[in-house]
C-alpha cells in the first residue's frame, strides 16, 4: 500500500448559477497575458452544448485520454511512445486556434480620437494574434445558455447514442432544459497529459497530486493538448510552451482557497483532501467501464480506519493532511453520501473533480398528456393545450426515468453510460428534498419522507448533514486545506528571494520567442 | 582568406555553439520549438515533415561518412548509384519541405507575427545550403566517394587542432561554400529555435509514464533521526 494525499474537488452541479465568476477570477489571475488569451483553465459550459474546445467531448476528433485494448491494457488514444514520437514533426490530432477562437479586441481608441463626422464611429475587432481587423467568428462562451439552437445544443457529443425520438423530445420548446458544467482541470490520478508529455516536463506533485507543467522543461512538442480528454491543456501560442490550471498552488499551499472555488457565487465548490492507494492506479485505470467509476471510488481510503492511518504516516503524510482528510468534504460527498460522480469516467485518467449531477431537470417536469391519462397529482397544472407540467413531490421518483433530459444523457456525462448509477443519486437527492419539504413545508408526511429515505437507504441524521453541506456550508466547512509544510519542505518553492517581484504566472524571466 | 574562412571560422562556430547553447539553456525557459501549428495546421503536414525527415536522413549520411569514411570508399559502382540516388531524394524532400514551410510563414499572417528575424534568417541559410547540397550532388559526382576521401580528412582535421586548409582550398567553390554554409549553421544554432534538436525526446521511450516529483525525501523528512535536508532538490 502506498498511500498519497490528493486534493480533490466537488461541484454541486444544482447551485451553479452560470455566472462565470470563477472563470472572470481564474482569467484575472492567470491567464491574461500575450498568448494565453484564449486559455479558460476555469470555464462554465452549458449543457447540452459543444463546451469549449468546440465538441471537446468527441475524441474521435481529439483523440483524448486512453483507451483500452483488447489484451487489457490501456494506452493512450492520440499520444504515447510510439504515436508521440512518430508524430512529433506534426500531430495530426492537435486542435488548432480556430477549435477554440481567435482572440480579439475592439479599437475602442478609434471611438475617442474619431474627428467630427456625420456618422458614428466604431470599434472595430482586431485580432489579438496579428492586430489586423478580422470578422469574428467566434467568442468564449458564446454557446452560453443557447440549449436547443441547433449550432450548439444539438452538435453535444453526448447525445450520439440517443435515439432521433429521444433527442427531438429534448429539444421542444415546452420541455427544453439546461444547466450549467463548469470545469477545471481534474487534477488527474492517471493523467494523459503527463503520460504524453515527450520532455517529461508535466509532473505530478506528490505531496497534494496537483498536476503541474515545468516550463523550463516543456519544449512544445504539444503532444499534451491532445492526450488531455479534457482539453484543459492548452498550447501558449506566444511562448511556444502549454499552461494548464495549477489548482491555485500559491493559494492552497497557504491554505487559501484557490481563485475560482473563492469567488464562487452559489458557493458550489468544495474542495478536500482525499487518500488513496498509488499500487491501484493502473489497475483501477483499467478496469472494464462498466466498473470504472466504482473501483475509482473504491480506491480512495478511509481516513479514520487505523490501518489507513498507520500507512499513511509511514509514507509521510503529515499529522495535519491527515486531519484535513477525516474532515474532507470530499470524502463525505463521494464516499460517504455516494452523491458526486466523476465526469466521463471512460476517458480512464482518474479525474479527481466530482460533480453532484444536477436535480433541475428532474424537479420540473413536463410530459405529454396522453387522452384521458389522469395527472400525477393533484397538484400539477394542467395547462390549455395538452401539456402537463409536474411539479408534484408525490409521484416524484416515478419521475426519475421519465425526466426532461432522458438519464441517458446524464449517464453519458457523468456515469460513463451507466444509468442506473445516476439513477441512484437522483433518488437520494430527492429523497433529502421530500425530506426536507416535510421539516419546512410540512405538507409532505413523516412517514412519506421516512418511506423516501429508508427508499435509498439514507437515515434523517444523514439526510440533514447532506442538507446542512449543501445549503449552509460555511466557508472553513466547503474548503478544507491542510497546510503545505513548508517548514519540513524548504525547497517547496523556489527560494523566495529569488523569485521576490515576479508576479502573475510567474515567469522568471520575460517569455519571448527565440531571441 | 582561406586560412580564416577553413582555418578560423570552424572553431569560431564550435566555441560560439558551446558557449551559447549553454549561455541560452540556463533554466532551460528558453529551450522549445516554438511550434506554430497550433496556428495553422493543414499547410504543415506537407511541410514539416518532408523538411524534417529529409534533414535529419541527410545529415546522418553525412555524419555516418564523417565516422566511418571507409564504409562509402569501399562500395562498389551499383551500391554508389543506388545510395546516392535515394540520398538526393531526402534532399529534396528537405528542400521542397523548407520552401514550403517559407511559402506557409510568408503567406499567414498568424504565423507572421510569431516570426523572429532569426526565423528568417535561419531559413534563408538552411536554402541556399540545401540548394548547394543538390546542386553538388548533382554535379559533382560521386560524392560520397569524395567526401570520404577528401573532405572526411579535412573535417578531421579540425578536431585534431591541425586543420588541413590544402584539401578544401582545391574543392570546387560551390564545396567550399557549403563547407562555410554547415559552420554558419551550426554558428546560428543557438540563436534560433534550432536549439530544440538539441533537446530531442529520447529520454521519453524509456522512461515511465507517469511522473511524480516529491519535494522532499518523503520518508526520510519523518524520520527524527535524520537532519532535515538543507540542499536543494534534484529537479531545481
């Protein structure tokens, strides 16, 4: 057993707003400077939609994460040893500018030193690669909110294996639904980019798993652009260098949260230490799909179990990390509740960012009245025509299969195709609201709600903790982050006199092109 | 002028590529090929790789005669034909390779604005050392023959600190500037992004994987036996 701490992340997909304040932070602070313009290591894609890079889901295009062979190993789909090496003069799978979008200004001078004329100025876009004026076709996010628009909703990867019934019902104007996805780097146990990375310039740091690219190191062969399934290493255009999301370390390390789980508005971010056994990885990574994503939970350790402990202590895992993973929110998300699920488990990097799937589309539901059907309740409205809209709590797990998105869809987000696991934390999601709705409201009876509970095996103490986690979390309770010990780790950083007056990503010397 | 254009300028070029590789690798920030595909992709195909699989052919050939000259003065008439002609193909491979990469540079204003001076520079040299390299094969035959019995002595020559001028003073003058045209290439190595050859990712077929730096000695650092480490880790 060879135990490492990790810092893992939930997103609670139900209290995201989509208002992209995370992604405005992590910008902010990372990502706004020459050649980095078009990265969004933070972004928040509505779903059904085509994300960002356009369609990234869709590794027949990408050729992302690692795909397993009939002799049951796994190896990397668009990358690798052979594949890297062969293609290093020029990788056919690399995503070009125009997969995401050119990055543009606007010539707002022009609107100020315009002289007096009849007609009003304007500001025209330049490009922000070549400074010439270019028509823009594309921006960051412009897919947002745009469900049902067939440029966007309709192009989602996900719904390849729906059938043409079930993608039509999604998409009628009475039913039409979305929510949001934000993502950032994962954060890999089995991460592609690493693997893929010729100059061995990504690593994985031990202490806390945050995966980091050495820009001293990294030569721009660009073979981690397209082994990340991701899509959340990009390729810095100026410097001839990638850059990924580096989990805030300057923050974590002294216990701050990172920039976009800070400013989070609905507070749906939590983030946490999790345990687990390094001996597993390869084989958790290569399990068949269908058991993927529960020998990845399996495979994260019980912080309070002794042996755990001991083991941990033997490999160096200070007294503190442990602390901070008995209290992860992480583990209580995951493991203990079973509500959070990776996303695309079947990519097989062991991503460490899990999503709560969301309950929206399920909670307001729409069906088609068929002739005399009689309503679910005796609540629900009936509208003129013959439409029926549910909102009633009564028959709600009835609801579960019949949800405006089909589970299908969700399965092939966040349950690498397996419905009834998502299935399973509806149920428990809705069972904790009838819960709730019968402590507040009171409409709903004691033994409904404890009929809902005992339904998906959940007790009221348990149903109030998740209620308590999700809706009142106080800040020290959504992040805990144990200290980096710098103080056993002088080297952890640079020394500090060295790299005192740098700022930003930290460049410590200017980034330019060759001479 | 021959004693400093084949006397001279070699060790010129080799103290300046030493020193400056290394004067350039320092933290090794500035160490990449600054690809530009990301930038534009479909022209590149047709470009790179006939570029690069054609060079680095021609430049092992040269540098297989230069270790073992007697494997080309021992090869019989059919074998020299043979050689020769498929070496010429590699050459204009690299050449019809770079020109379409300048036509790719001159053409994309994208691919402009990440152009340097060097690029261009650079780009123009490798030409008319490519163009002379055709032309002398074509020309001047066989020169693999040649090359092994004359030029190999004088390269050699080189490395022994006694420099033989007398044996490429004779050459042709299109030899004798291609001669020029190798220093200069390796004079300009590392001001340009050719540096990333010298970085290629060899060391990527043996290695694991994955990788995971520890910032300290993950078992020793618990052990209050030991002094805690005051020297830096191995990667800084």
């Amino acid at each position: 057993m060879d135990i490492r701490s990790q810092m893992s992340m939930v997103f609670h997909l139900d209290k995201c707003i989509g208002c992209h304040t995370c992604t405005v932070a992590c910008k902010n602070i990372w990502t706004d400077r020459e050649g980095a313009e078009y990265m969004w290591w933070n972004n928040v894609e509505t779903k059904p939609g085509t994300g960002y890079p356009t369609k990234w889901e869709d590794q027949e295009i990408y050729k992302g994460g690692w795909e397993k062979h009939s002799s049951g190993n796994i190896a990397l789909k668009g990358a690798g040893k052979r594949k890297g090496l062969l293609n290093i003069f020029y990788n056919p799978a690399l995503p070009t500018i125009d997969d995401y979008y050119e990055p543009f200004t606007y010539k707002y001078l022009d609107l100020i030193e315009s002289p007096q004329q009849d007609v009003q100025p304007v500001a025209r876009p330049v490009s922000l690669i070549t400074g010439k004026p270019i028509d823009i076709k594309m921006g960051p996010n412009w897919d947002d909110d745009l469900s049902g628009t067939p440029d966007f909703a309709r192009k989602d990867p996900n719904l390849a294996n729906l059938s043409a019934a079930e993608q039509e019902a999604m998409f009628q104007l009475e039913r039409m639904a979305f929510f949001y996805l934000p993502r950032i780097c994962n954060h890999c146990l089995n991460p592609a980019c690493v693997a893929s990375c010729p100059s061995g310039a990504i690593y994985k740091r031990g202490e806390d798993g945050v995966v980091l690219i050495d820009q001293s190191v990294c030569r721009g062969w660009r073979m981690c652009v397209t082994a990340c399934p991701y899509k959340k290493t990009y390729y810095n255009w100026s410097t001839g260098k990638s850059e990924k999301c580096l989990l805030c370390f300057p923050r974590i390390e002294v216990g701050e949260a990172p920039a976009c789980m800070h400013s989070c508005v609905g507070r749906i971010r939590y983030l946490g230490v999790m345990l687990y056994d390094a001996d597993k990885i390869e084989q958790v990574a290569s399990s068949d799909e269908k058991d993927l994503i529960q020998n990845q939970i399996d495979m994260y350790l019980d912080p309070h179990d002794p042996e755990v402990i001991a083991a941990a202590k033997a490999n160096g895992i200070a007294d503190s990390t442990l602390r901070a993973a008995q209290n992860s929110p992480i583990y209580k998300f995951v493991k203990e509740w079973k509500i959070a699920l990776p996303l695309h488990a079947e990519f097989r990097t062991l991503p460490n960012l899990f999503y709560v799937p969301p309950m929206l589309p399920v909670m307001a539901m729409v069906g088609e009245q068929k002739g005399d059907s009689p309503k679910l309740h005796s609540v629900a409205k009936n509208w003129d025509d013959k439409w029926l809209y549910d909102t009633s709590l009564d028959e709600i797990f009835g609801t579960i299969e019949n949800m405006r998105f089909p589970l299908k869809y969700m399965a092939n987000l966040f349950g690498a195709g397996n419905e009834d696991l998502l299935a399973d934390k509806l149920k428990k999601l809705m069972a904790i609201r009838i819960y709730r709705r019968h402590v507040t409201v009171g409409d709903i009876s004691a033994e409904k709600s404890a009929a809902a509970l005992a339904d998906v095996n959940l007790t009221a103490d348990e149903a109030e903790a998740i209620y308590k986690m999700t809706s009142l979390p106080k800040f020290n309770e959504r992040f805990v982050i144990p200290a980096a010990h710098r103080e056993q780790a002088l080297e952890m950083l640079e020394a500090t006199e060295e790299v005192k007056g740098n700022t930003g990503f930290g460049f410590t010397e200017p980034p330019v092109r060759g001479l | 002028m021959d004693i400093l254009l084949f006397g001279a300028f070699p060790y010129v070029a080799i103290v300046v590529f030493f020193i400056g590789t290394i004067w350039r690798y320092q933290t090794g920030f500035k160490y990449s090929s600054l690809s530009s595909q990301f930038l534009e992709t479909k022209k590149l195909f047709l470009s790179s790789v006939p570029f690069h699989v054609g060079i680095l052919v021609i430049l092992t050939g040269h540098f297989i005669g230069f270790l073992f000259p007697s494997w080309f003065t021992s090869a019989g008439g059919d074998g020299i034909i043979s050689f020769e002609t498929i070496t010429l193909a590699f050459g204009l491979s690299a050449i019809a390779g770079l020109i379409f990469l300048m036509i790719r540079r001159f053409q994309n204003e994208r691919i402009m604005t990440v152009t340097t001076k060097m690029d261009i520079l650079i780009e123009f040299v490798l030409l008319v050392q490519f163009g002379l390299g055709i032309w002398i094969a074509v020309e001047l035959r066989w020169g693999s023959q040649w090359y092994a019995a004359v030029m190999v002595p004088y390269l050699r020559s080189i490395f022994t600190l006694d420099p033989n001028i007398s044996a490429v003073s004779a050459m042709p003058i299109a030899v004798q500037l291609h001669v020029i045209g190798a220093f200069l290439f390796i004079l300009l190595i590392p001001f340009t992004r050719l540096v990333h050859f010298l970085v290629a990712p060899f060391h990527y077929i043996t290695r694991p994987y994955q990788i995971v730096r520890w910032y300290w000695d993950k078992k020793a650092i618990r052990d209050t036996d030991t002094p805690w480490t005051t020297t830096r880790p191995k990667h800084l």
